[in-house]
C-alpha cells in the first residue's frame, strides 16, 4: 500500500495543476506563419496607402502654391493700377474743360501732379534728383559733362529725373556732371 500512496503523489506533482493549460494555450500564442505574413501585408498596405496619401498632399500643395504664385505675379498691381486710374481720370476730366484761362489749366494740372506724387508716396516710389551730388553710377547716367566750379564728377544739371521702388533704381537719373576746374 505504501506504493500505491507514493504513485498518487508522484502524479500529481508530474502533472500539476498549471501545467496543463499552458501546453493548451502555447500553439495559440504564437502565430502561424500565414498569418504573420497577413499581418505584415496589411502593414504594408496601411504604410503604403499612407504614403500615397502623403505624395498626393504633397502634390496638391505643390499645384496650390504654383496657382498662388500665377495669380499673386497676375494680380500684383492692381492696387497700384486703381489708384493710377484716378490720375488718369484727372487728366481726362482737364482735357474737357474748355476754359482758355492758363491759370486754371495748370491748377488742375498742379492737382493731378500732387495726385500722382500721392500714388507714388503710397507706394513707396521715390524721385532720384541729384543735383549737387557726387555722380553714382548705381543711380544716375551721366549724358554728358560741362564746364562747371562744382567739383569734378558733381551733378550739374538733371536732364531727366530717375525713379527708386522701395530703394530699387526703375530708372535712373540722366545727369550732366562738371568737368572740374583745370
């Protein structure tokens, strides 16, 4: 009898308790391989359609800002082209009027001149008249040179006024600057 009280013990503690539904639950932790490789196509799939996604918006933003830039190159002077017609309006309006008084005609002219001096103010374009100035190449032309007590290279005279947007030279000025004395 004494083995058979043995036997009932050494079973038990061959087989507990615990062991059992490890072994049980061990094939499904891990995996097939079929499915793993399920799991990674649709991994991929997520990546992939996220990148397409990516590359559209990327490209929808690259044509937004190409038609951003059409427009704005389109449409940059508008502002400055309204507030033009409304010199030229003036001009138009001391056309019509017939009055042979020449202190009127260049009154009105004197208005619309302060008008355009305004449009130009507002936009920052500024008038180059050196006269008295050291000549610089950078913003006058020198058109021809005449005897002169200024020093050598100084602007004489100013043939035509030059034009600066926002320190930038539209036009320069045309000069005639001093010989110097000999």
């Amino acid at each position: 009898m004494a083995q058979n009280e043995t036997n009932p013990k050494i079973e038990q503690q061959a087989t507990p308790a615990s062991a059992e539904p490890a072994a049980a639950s061990a094939p499904e932790i891990m995996p097939s391989l079929e499915e793993m490789l399920k799991e990674a196509e649709r991994k991929a799939q997520e990546h992939y359609d996220a990148w397409m996604y990516a590359k559209a918006e990327g490209e929808n933003i690259r044509r937004r800002a190409v038609d951003d830039i059409s427009k704005a190159q389109k449409f940059a002077v508008e502002r400055f082209s309204n507030e033009m017609l409304a010199v030229k309006d003036s001009l138009e309006a001391g056309l019509v009027v017939t009055t042979e008084n020449v202190a009127s005609f260049k009154g009105g002219m004197e208005l619309t001149l302060k008008q355009l001096s305004g449009v130009f103010e507002k936009f920052n374009i500024s008038e180059i008249n050196p006269v008295g100035e050291k000549l610089d190449p950078h913003k006058h032309q020198a058109i021809g040179m005449m005897d002169s007590d200024q020093p050598a290279n100084t602007v004489v005279s100013v043939m035509q006024k030059g034009y600066a947007l926002n320190d930038r030279v539209l036009r320069p000025a045309l000069v005639m600057v001093a010989k110097g004395k000999e």
